[in-house]
C-alpha cells in the first residue's frame, strides 16, 4: 500500500494552507509518496518544500499519524503552526513539475496558493480530502 505523506500548514486565524492542483478546480494540502529510504517526516517535509517551498525545522512538525486514505493508499499527515509568519502567500512557489497532458511541457503540480477556513473545505477540497481534513482538529 503507498503511503502519501502530507503537511497541515495552520496560521494564526486558524485556516489551513492549501495548493490549487494544476489543472483542476480542486485545492489540496501539499503532500506526495514517500521515495526509497524517506521517513514520514522526510517525505512531508520534502513535499511542502517542492510544492509550496515551505521549509521549517523537524521540531516544528507535530506528527499526526497515519489514517485511510483510498484502497491503495494511506495518508502520514503532521501538522506545523505558522502563527502570523506567513502573512503573505506570494512568496510561495512549486518547483515539482509534470509533463502537460497536452503540450508535454513541464507544468508545476501547483499553480496557486490560499488559506481557507473549516467551513470552505468541502467545496474547495476533493471529497476524500475534505472528510479526512474535516476530522482532524485544527
């Protein structure tokens, strides 16, 4: 089973980071699998770097454990409090890229950056994402 390992950036006013999937109207937390000989915490940390270029200290991340996900897929999420560090978003940048289903040309994972609310995740969110975010305090 592939364990996609997942970082819930949470600021001051207590609304979630998330990452507009390129190509979709969907919204997601940034996340990915694990590659050959990565920890939990590695893989989180490497992925919010890739994809929202986010890093943080190891201590910053409080390991929320791993849950269902899909059939053939678990999430390991942790969790880092921002407080008012990232007023701003326009800093943020996805440097992990796919080829284009169309042109073939690199396209980031990532094209877009925003905090959402509790209440704004089941309509931003793909559902599977939104019901596990929506069980887990923050």
């Amino acid at each position: 089973m592939e364990l996609s390992c997942g970082t819930l950036v949470i600021n001051g006013e207590r609304q979630i980071l998330l990452c507009h999937v390129t190509g979709t109207a969907q919204w997601d937390i940034p996340k990915g699998l694990m590659d050959e000989g990565e920890t939990p915490l590695q893989a989180a940390r490497r992925e919010l770097l890739e994809e929202a270029g986010l890093s943080f200290d190891e201590a910053r991340f409080l390991d929320l454990g791993r849950f269902d996900y899909r059939r053939d897929k678990r999430l390991h999420l942790f969790r880092v409090d921002v407080g008012d560090e990232l007023c701003t978003l326009e800093q943020l940048k996805c440097t992990s890229f796919f080829p284009h289903h169309v042109t073939g040309e690199p396209t980031p994972e990532a094209d877009g950056f925003r905090w959402a609310a509790r209440e704004q995740i089941s309509t931003l969110c793909w559902p599977r994402m939104a019901q596990r975010l929506l069980s887990l305090d923050w």
